[in-house]
C-alpha cells in the first residue's frame, strides 16, 4: 500500500510539473467531452477524457501490483 501510495504522489507531482506542457496535447478537449456554452453560463463534462483517463491509471496500477 506504502509503495503505492508513493507512485501515486510521483505521478501526481510529475503531471503537475509537466501541465504547461500537458495542456498543448488538448487532453480535456477531446471529441466525446460535452461542453453547452450560454450566455453567462458554461456547462463542461469531461465524458471521454474520464474513459482515457480511467484506462490509463487502470493500465499503470496493473503495471505496479504486477
């Protein structure tokens, strides 16, 4: 459990170092997010960028317990 936490906090700081960088590759902007914009109001759900993301923390936790 300690060593995951570890890899999790790693990850988390290593994906905030690297945002600026992140941000140019339009993840959170992929087809399949629903974004209703208004006058005054912006409605965004991120429903394929939750799938990838899901995918890949599954893909990199299998990675680690094996």
């Amino acid at each position: 459990m300690s060593r995951l936490l570890i890899v999790l906090g790693l990850a988390i700081a290593a994906a905030g170092l690297l945002w600026p960088w992140l941000m140019r590759l339009h993840i959170g902007r992929l087809p399949g997010d629903i974004v209703i914009q208004r006058p005054g109001f912006t409605f965004y759900m991120p429903v394929m960028t939750g799938i990838l993301l899901s995918v890949v923390l599954s893909l990199i936790l299998w990675l680690v317990r094996r």
